[in-house]
C-alpha cells in the first residue's frame, strides 16, 4: 500500500470522527438545512472533476469528465444557495408578538 | 504540491466551521458562507495548481462550469420551499454521479490498471456513487408525486435487493481482481438498478431517513473518489458529510422507533395499504364554521401540521388563522413531530417562511405534557405522526413509534381532503373519535373558510 494511500485513510477516519462530534447535537429545526449545507460540501468532488476535464483523453473520457463537472457544480452551487434562502427565513424572526 | 495540500486542509477547516455553525440557529446562515468559502478556496486552489501545465483542457472545465453553476442556481433560486425535500435528493444524486464519473474517467485513463488499494476505491466510488445518483431521483419522484408514495413490492420482497447487493459485490471483486474496465462498468450498470429497487421498495413516508441515507453516501462516494485520485480535499469533505449524514439517519430512524435495517428492508405499510377499509363507522363532519366557533371559544389552540400542509401550500394560511385567533387573545402554539413532512425539519422551514416565530414551535417532548390543557388542537395535513394506534395497538406497523397525543386534547379538529390512509398507508382511529371534527378539504381552501368565518363572529 502506498504512503499516500495510507496518509487518506488516516484523514479519511479523523475527518468522519470530527464529522460525528460536529453533528451530534443539532436542534430538529436546523435538520433540513444542515442536510442540505452538508449536501453541499459533498460536492467537493467537484475539485476531482475539474482535474480529471484538464487532462481527460479521447472523446468518451471528456464527455463523462464534463458530465463529472456540470453535476458537481449543480451541486455545489444549487446547494449552497439553497441552504442559504432557508436560513434567511429563519433570521427574519419577527418578535412582533403581542 | 505541498501548498495545495495546505490550501486543501484550510477548505477542510472551513468546511468543519461552516458545519459547526450549521448546527445553531443563530450561527447557521453563517456557517453555511463559510462552508461555501471553503469550496471556493479549493476550487480556486485546484484551478491555480494546473494553471501552468499545458495541454489543460479549460473549454471543458469552463463550460461544465458555467453549465452546472447556471442550471443549480436556477432551480436553487425557483424552487418553493414545499419543494425543497426533492431538490436536496435531486442535488444529493448530482453529487454522487459526479464522483463516479470521476472514477469512471480514472478507469479509462489507466484502462482498469490500478493497484489492488485503489480498484477497491475504485469501485466502491462507483457503487456508492451510482446507488445514489439513481437512488436520489427515485426519491425525487416519489416526492415530487411522479411515482406513486407506496412501496412497491418486489419479487422475492427484501431478497430482491439483497440478492442484487450480492451480486453487485461479486461484480466489484471480480472487477477489483481482473483489472477488466468492462467489469467496472458491469458494476455501474447493477448498482444502477439496484439504486432504483433499493428506493422504490420504501415507503414515502420514510423518504426523509432515505435522503439523509443518501446524503451520507454521496459523501462517502466523494470520499472514495478522493482516494482514487489521491485529493486529500476529497476526502476531508466526504468524510465529513459521510459521518454526519450517517448521524443525522440514525436520529431520525430513532425518532420513528425504528432501526436503520427495519426502514429499508421493512417494505413498511404495503399490508396496511391492502387492509384498510373505511368501512361505516361514524365521523364528525364539521363546517368550517363549526371549526370557527370551536376556536373562537378556545383559549389554547395547537396547531399540529403535516405534510398536507406543505403540498397545500397552506403555511400563509395558518399563520393568518394564527393572528386572527392572537387577536382574540386566544394563545397559539404548534407541535412539530421530527417526521413531520417529507424531509427533517421541513414543517420548520415552511413556517418560519410564513413568520411564524419560532419560540411558538414545541418538539414533541414539549407540546405531549401540554395537550391536556389544550382547548383545540388542529391537525392540518397530518396522519400516521397523530395515529394513536402507533401508542395503543400492539398489532399496528406504526406501533411504538412516538406521536403527538392530539387524542388528550379536548377537541381536535383534522382538516383533511378525505378519510384515506396517510403515507403508510394505516387507518387513524383518531378519526373516528367522538371529540375530533372531521374538516374535509384542502388545508389551504379550509383555511381560509375558517378564517372568513371567524370574521363573521
């Protein structure tokens, strides 16, 4: 196994404890957003298809490096923004009660 | 390279910030930003590391980008917020065909030539990946109502997809051991189906655990590809979104007493749907006026909404009734179940759209000790989370999952199209009460009558 393979897994199982810690205690309330903001950083794989269009070979590697790209930016872009129309409804708390 | 390695783990670092902040409501619009940083940085990063080599193909990062970008934010920007469930599946399922395509591109660049390590994360991107893509928008149609809610009963039931995953297995060790790209891509097209009959075997009221299921996987794809590729980025994020999707599924199988194993394998409801009769037992058929003066005496009212309520579009509605029933002084609170809805938190997110303030919305710990002292709970659009048979009946699928006892109220009053089973497709004996009053109609329209009769008091 190479040093760099080894050197993912041990970040690949530090990042999911960290993921465990940060997530354990969100209020119901916040659930949607949080899935759809952590839906979001998901599509980090973007970087892995914006590398993998700049060196892509023949014809059927380019289409499916671009397909890699446009879903990966539909979801990076459509999540984040998403996430962020929910949340400035939350902020516009009316404490016009009574 | 080592830079980029460094600039990579600074987007980590946003990515943790930015999911801690997703966690509060005061810090979470925040978070979300910085989340948002964090992939702009390893974009940003990503681009500049391959700037000076040549031969860069940049028409066609360009214009997947452009593409994406436009196509995202156009369905982010138009979308309602009842239709918020299905978009978050449709994004989740781009993600996870993004990272197998990223892995498929890896399988033609070497033509399946990989050490042993790598075709493991090879394939695992591709199964994990393509179970998501397909997953996700089986999901999106039962949400979106293009396919029917039920589960559908496969042949064999649970054995189907268990033999499906089963082969799926041999299918990525075959392609692991022989190195042959065509076995790669016999595991895409398996997985694939196995995606769709994974879904479609699963009730729609289970579609919440499914998505969140999902958004953990296309997190663990992304993971996998990261590996393919040797992007630490990769896998920092996916590891992330991995583990905390994985979280938030159990807490939600957990809120519906049930395990992770029972909601996908479970095929819940198909027998209920089957069994259920109306038959001629009497209800309580109420007008909208008989609502209107039921409130108008109250002085504790609870409103208790469901999904009914989302694709009624009725969240304006209610909070109008809200202030007309403030003004006569009488107090308005509301129950939300954790289930409430087709996705968690989804009744939130649709009344805090409406300016509903949110210290007026109790979890079920906090509004069940309240509902004895409740003049008049209004179940709007809501079934299977109000079922008292999920508390009283040993024999009923639903039997142990938590509900809001809108039954110990004085009165409810349900406002609903028709006496039909919910999602589960399980009768509600709630209905059949002698202090519950049947409002049959939209929960929009029905509403809105309540509202213009109270007017008239």
């Amino acid at each position: 196994m190479s040093e760099l393979f080894v050197q993912g897994i041990v970040v690949f199982v530090l990042a999911a404890f960290v993921g465990f810690e940060v997530i354990s205690k969100v209020p119901q309330t916040l659930h949607t957003p949080l899935m759809s903001g952590a839906n979001a950083i998901s599509g980090i794989t973007i970087v892995g298809a914006i590398l993998a269009s700049a060196f892509a070979d023949g014809a059927a590697a380019t289409i499916l490096a671009l397909l890699a790209v446009v879903f990966a930016t539909i979801n990076v872009v459509g999540g984040f923004l998403v996430t962020d129309r929910m949340l400035e409804m939350f902020k516009r708390k009316p404490a016009k009660k009574e | 390279m080592t830079t980029t390695t460094l600039l990579y783990l600074l987007a980590g670092v946003l990515f943790i910030i930015g999911l801690r902040g997703l966690g509060s409501p005061r810090t979470a619009r925040r978070g979300n930003l910085i989340a948002a940083v964090g992939m702009l940085v390893a974009v940003l990063v990503t681009v500049a590391s391959i700037i000076d080599d040549t031969g860069v193909m940049w028409w066609t990062i360009g214009a997947g980008l452009i593409i994406g970008g436009a196509i995202g934010a156009v369905f982010a920007v138009r979308v309602q917020m009842t239709g918020m469930p299905q978009l978050v599946a449709a994004f989740n399922g781009f993600g996870g065909g993004a990272s197998a395509l990223v892995a498929a591109t890896e399988i033609l660049a070497t033509d399946g030539d990989f050490a042993t390590e790598t075709g493991v994360t090879v394939a695992l991107s591709i199964a994990i990946g393509v179970v998501t893509f397909s997953g996700s928008f089986i999901a999106y149609g039962k949400l979106q109502g293009l396919i029917t809610g039920r589960p559908m009963s496969l042949p064999g039931g649970p054995w189907f997809n268990a033999v499906l995953a089963a082969i799926s297995l041999g299918v990525g060790i075959w392609a692991v051991w022989s190195g042959d790209p065509t076995a790669y891509w016999i595991l895409a097209g398996v997985t694939f189906v196995l995606g769709i009959t994974a879904v479609v075997a699963i009730g729609g009221a289970d579609m919440p655990v499914v998505i969140s299921l999902l958004n953990s996987f296309s997190g663990v794809a992304a993971a996998m590809a990261g590996f393919v590729i040797g992007n630490q980025a990769l896998i920092i994020g996916g590891a992330l979104v991995g583990a905390a999707g994985l979280i938030l599924t159990i807490q939600m199988s957990e809120a519906m007493n049930r395990s992770l194993a029972n909601v996908l394998f479970a095929g819940f409801g198909t027998e209920g749907a089957a069994a259920f009769d109306a038959g001629d037992r009497p209800v309580n058929r109420a007008s909208p006026d008989d609502v209107a003066i039921s409130l108008a005496y109250a002085q504790n009212v609870m409103v208790v909404p469901g999904y009914g309520l989302a694709v009624a579009q009725a969240q304006h509605a209610v909070r109008d009734l809200a202030t007309a029933l403030e003004e006569r002084g009488i107090n308005v609170e509301y129950a939300i179940h954790p289930v409430a809805g087709r996705m968690p938190g989804h009744m939130n997110v649709l009344l805090a759209e409406a300016d509903v303030p949110y210290e007026q919305l109790l979890d079920l710990d906090h509004s069940n000790p309240r509902m004895a002292n409740t003049d008049v709970v209004l179940v709007v659009g809501a079934n299977d989370v109000v079922n008292p048979s999920a508390r009283d009946d040993a024999s009923s699928p639903i039997y142990g999952m938590p509900i809001l006892e809108v039954d110990t109220a004085r009165t409810a009053v349900v406002v609903k199209r028709s006496l039909s089973p919910g999602f589960a497709g399980i009768d509600n004996p709630l209905f059949y009460e002698e202090s519950t009053m049947m409002l049959f109609s939209d929960a929009k329209a029905g509403l809105e009558e309540v509202i213009a009769a109270l007017k008239e008091l």
